[in-house]
C-alpha cells in the first residue's frame, strides 16, 4: 500500500454502507430502543378509541322502477352518498336515537363513511370510546341515514304527484269544457270538429299522465337495508398497540441508521483489529484479547507475540537494526514491548529494548519479571539484562534536561538507536505522551516501525498521520499489535518509605551504582 495515498480510500459501495452499520450498531440499537419509547409514550399520552362499522344496501330510487337496461350501481353517486351520511342532518337524527344528550356536531365528527366501488354499499363507521358506545353508534348513523334517505325520496315523489294530480285536474276540467262544446254545437260544424279534437288531446294526454302516475305509485322510496349491524364487524381500536410498537421501531431504526451515518465521519476511534487493519492498510501482526497484563505474558499470548516476531523479521528491510514501536497503550503501559523484545530474545535475536519515561513501579515490575540484573548505571540510564532471556537488554534512559533540543529523549538513546545493527536489535517503544517532535526523529533513525493500537482508544487519524510521516521518511511500515481497551497491568503500589529507610535504599543504590561502573571500567581494561 502507498502510504502517501489517502488511508481510507474506499469504495462507497454496499461494502462501505455494511460498514458503517456494522461499526454504529448501537446508535441504531439506541435509535430503535427511542422509537419504542416514543411509541409507549404515545399509546398512553394519546386516548384509545374504538371504531365500529355497520354495512348499508342502498335502494336506488328511480322514477322508472322496471327498467332494466341500466345497472342500479350505475345510478349511484358514491360522493353524493357519503356526503349525506357525513351531514348534520343525519347525525341530528342518530344523536336522536342515542338519546345520549351529545351535541349533534360532537356526533357528525364521529362519523365517517365510504362507498363500495360498483356496488350500491356503504361502510358507515362511528368511533367512541369504548366499543360498545361505537357500535351503538355506528347503527344510530345507519338507521338515521336510511330514514333521511326515505324521508328526502318520499318527499321529492310526493311533490312529483301533487304536480301529476295537479294537471290531471286541470286535464278534466278541459275533457268536461270540450265533451259540453261537442254538445252543443252543429254536427259537422267547424264548432264541433275543433271541440272533438280538443277532447281527442285532452284524453290523450290524461291517459299518459294517470299511466305516469300508476308508475310513480309503485316506487319504493325506502332508503335501503342494513346488511351487517356493526354489532357483527370487528371493532377496531385506535391506536393499535402493535401497530404502533412496529412504527416506532422502524421509524427509531430508520433514524437511528441516518444518524450512524452522520456521526461515522465524526467518529475517529478504532473499534477492533478489522476497523485498525482497514485503517492502516497494514498487516496485523498479533490481536491480543487478553485483559491481565503479565511479564513475562501467559503461554497463549506469548505466542501470539511469537507469531508477531516472524511477521516482524520477515518484512524487516535489508540490515535493520533499529525498529521505533509506538505504544497507544493507555498511559504507555510497556507490558507488550517488553513481551515482544522477550520472545525475539528467545528467538535467538540480541535485543536491546529502550524504555524511556518509565514509571519506577512499572519498572520495578519488569525487573521481576524478567528478572533483570543490572549490568551499568551511569548518568545516560540504567542497562540491565535479563536473567530469563540472556539476549535480551533493556535501557531506562535518564531524563534529558529541558534545555536540549529534544527534552523527551536524551542525546544518548539517539546516539543508541543510530548505532544499532542486525547483530545487536534495538527497539525503541515510545508512549502515547511522546511529543510529535520526537516520534518524527524516532522514525526517522529507525529502518522500520510497528504500531501497538488499543482497541476503542486509537483513533484513525493519529495512524493516518504517523504512517503518513513515515512513508514520507522511508520507514518501513511492519505491521499493528492490537489489544484490548480493557487491558490492565497489575503492579504493586510503591510503598512510602521512613527518612531512615529512604537514606539507606539512596547509599544501597548508589554503592549498585558504583560497583557496576567498576566491573564496566575493568571490563574495558
């Protein structure tokens, strides 16, 4: 991978979008757990209510009740109709039948209607309370829209006959006028032949009118039938619980998924070893999961580590002899540094691992554990060696004072980690707390550089511009140790100790001191 392109260069595809689901699953989980509650709190803010529904046939008045050429359904007009059960007027009628004292306005909002496509029926539903006051009312709207509709035909037909009773008064007035005329007149005079035409139309037209009549006498003005009182359709409550638990759950979920969206961008942290090798490219060299840190480690994460040693000495560039680790390990706990220079001393490698900044009770619990002996202590650090992995060396540099050019490391480890060689491996493990300044001159005396990453504490870009500086320096870039955010170093507590105490631990540790620059100035003689 070039490191100087773009670390999360990545298709937005369904890859990507799996992804991003996958890494913000809980800000689903939280948005789908919120739609819930909403939908709680909705089904007790918001008050029940029943819906009952009665079906209506609807007889179709026609002023030519035999004539079959035409469908009835073709002669209803569906908005008509559910306007006219929807009206005040009807549900002034069932507020009637229910005797219930309610408002008749109050009524007509509770009742809705719907007609059947092509079939002359109508749904009147009312919704109340409880299902027993919408059922009720649900057959008041009923009956009372049949009544308006019986009431509203028998009037019109009762106005159509009055006007036919009207003319056919009128018709016999003018039969009696011309059968008088004919009376009286000359036969064969032009008197009595306009007085019997007259008649001829006269009869004519009042035979039309009593046949007209004889048909409207026969229409049946009565609204129409109840098909199913609401007593027997289902009542339905509103809101539906599970409809509502459903809603929510899918409307949280939907937000929830916008939001991981939204937030992913803004998230940088590294979630687990896939989320640290899909960020730095890189190959992981070992994904410790163990919690209690120990050293030397547990046989399960020594090996590991071990694996992680051959991945670290088959992509070593060409005589490298200095390796620079960065440790994001919360306070720059060194447990894996000193595990990894451990098992690559076993492996046969003289390692020199370097340790600067080193808390003395984490120091002292590396001397444990490795059972270290101190081989020379001088005013650069202290050198010791360790009695488990005789190969393996680790160097506690001394503070550099604040006025050197680089305060965090001091001139003498530099001078170290430039006069490294295959022959003696020296590893120089910086901390989170390490200045970008010396992680910059870490990388550049270093052949190559691995990355121990914390799971949910690394964060994306850190990596990206650490491995984006050391492509820009030719460091080689190995590989990431991950391990988990959950992992801590057990070390036991300093303990204060008495004047008395103190001034001897000083003359015990300055006499180690002294013998220890003596054996090394005999050595060199």
């Amino acid at each position: 991978m070039d490191m100087t392109e773009p670390l999360e260069r990545t298709a937005l595809g369904l890859e990507h979008y799996g992804f991003v689901l996958k890494r913000q699953w809980s800000f689903i989980a939280l948005g789908a757990a919120l739609g819930v509650v909403a939908a709680f709190a909705y089904l007790i803010i918001t008050p029940a209510t029943a819906t009952a529904t009665a079906d209506v046939n609807i007889n179709i008045i026609s002023t030519d009740p035999f004539n079959t050429t035409k469908q009835a359904s073709s002669l209803l007009d569906a908005s008509t109709e559910t306007q006219i059960a929807t009206s005040y007027s009807v549900a002034q009628n069932a507020t009637e039948l229910l005797k219930s004292g309610v408002d008749p306005a109050d009524v007509r909002r509770q009742i809705s209607a719907s007609a059947v496509t092509g079939a002359p029926v109508v749904h009147i539903s009312f919704t109340a309370p409880t299902s027993a006051e919408a059922q009720a009312g649900a057959d008041a709207a009923a009956t009372a829209y049949l009544a308006y509709r019986t009431t509203q035909a028998q009037t019109k037909l009762d106005s159509i006959l009055k006007g036919v009773e009207d003319r056919r008064v009128q018709l016999g007035a003018e039969l009696a006028d011309a059968n008088s005329r004919i009376s009286t007149a000359p036969p064969g005079s032009s008197a009595a032949n306009q007085a019997i035409s007259d008649r001829d139309l006269v009869t004519i037209e009042l035979n039309t009118l009593l046949s007209q009549k004889s048909m409207l006498e026969q229409i049946d003005t009565a609204g129409g039938s109840i098909l199913t009182t609401a007593s027997r359709n289902d009542v339905v409550f509103a809101p539906g619980r599970a409809q509502a638990l459903v809603a929510g759950l899918l409307a949280g979920s939907v937000l929830g998924i916008v939001a991981a969206f939204v937030i992913d961008p803004l998230d940088r942290r590294l979630r687990n070893s896939r989320e640290i090798q899909r960020a730095t490219g890189g190959e992981i060299l070992a994904d410790i999961r163990e919690v209690d840190a120990v050293v030397p480690e547990r046989e399960k994460t020594l090996e590991q580590l071990r694996a992680a040693r051959e991945r670290i000495m088959n992509g070593l560039p060409p005589n490298a002899g200095a390796l620079t680790l960065l440790n994001d390990a919360p306070d720059g706990r060194p447990d894996i540094p000193a595990n990894l220079a451990f098992v690559m001393a076993q492996g046969g490698v003289a390692t020199e691992l370097i340790l600067p900044h080193v808390p003395a009770e984490l120091r002292l619990a590396l001397r444990d554990g490795l059972k270290l002996d101190l081989v020379r202590a001088d005013d650069s650090g202290d050198l010791y060696q360790s009695g488990s992995a005789p190969q393996l060396r680790i160097f506690f540099p001394a503070t550099a004072p604040a006025d050197t050019a680089s305060p965090y490391i001091s001139q003498t480890t530099w001078d170290r980690l430039e006069t490294a060689s295959p022959s003696s491996f020296r590893i120089l493990a910086l901390g989170p707390e390490a200045p970008p300044s010396s992680v910059l001159a870490a990388l550049r005396l270093s052949d190559c550089m691995a990355i121990i990453a914390t799971a949910r504490r690394t964060r994306a870009d850190t990596l990206a511009q650490v491995l984006t500086e050391a492509a820009r320096l030719g460091t080689v870039f190995l590989g990431t140790i991950t391990i988990s955010h959950r992992r801590r170093m057990a070390v036991a507590p300093l303990v204060r100790s008495t004047p008395a105490a103190a001034e001897a631990a000083a003359a015990q540790q300055a006499s180690h001191h002294s013998d220890s620059r003596a054996a090394s100035a005999g050595a060199s003689r």
